[in-house]
C-alpha cells in the first residue's frame, strides 16, 4: 500500500516520511541534488517541497538510469560475444 501523497507543498520531515527515509537523508538528496530545485521552494532555511513533482522527477531519473544500465550490459553482452574465440564463424 502507497502512502497518500498531499498535493501542495510539505515539509522536509512530511517528504522523508513519505519515502521512508531519515530526514538527514532527505536534506542530503537536496544537498547533492538529487531533488531537482523546481520540485522545492526554500524560504530562509525552510523548504517546502511540492510532493508530485519530487515523485515525477525522481521516477523519470530512475528510469532514465535503468535504461542507462539496460544499455550498457546489452553493450557488454555484445563485447562478450565479439571476442568469444570459440563462438562459430
């Protein structure tokens, strides 16, 4: 079962929540930038983060790397293939 997710804008302990995640988690992904800045307002030291957005963003980048690992194992498969030296001619 997913948990409700509000359509405004939370606070950094309602989105950690939401993703089952430590708040120190949560202030590292906007730290490093794992959570777009258009998915969060910051007023002060306060952010306020706009729940379907970070969920739209963050499903898009983890498709974007599945893809990007799909790619690259066919790439290695194929590698594997080409230097198979008992592969039939």
């Amino acid at each position: 079962m997913q948990p409700q997710v509000p359509d405004k804008f939370v606070t950094i302990e309602e989105m950690a929540k939401v993703f089952a995640v430590s708040i120190s988690t949560a202030r590292s992904w906007v730290r490093q930038g794992v959570i777009a800045k258009n998915t969060y307002i910051k007023v002060g030291n306060t952010y306020r983060f706009n729940l379907p957005r970070v969920i739209e963003y963050l499903s898009q980048e983890m498709a974007k790397e599945q893809e990007e690992r799909d790619q690259d194992e066919a790439h290695a498969v194929q590698l594997e293939l080409d230097l198979d030296p008992d592969q039939d001619a």
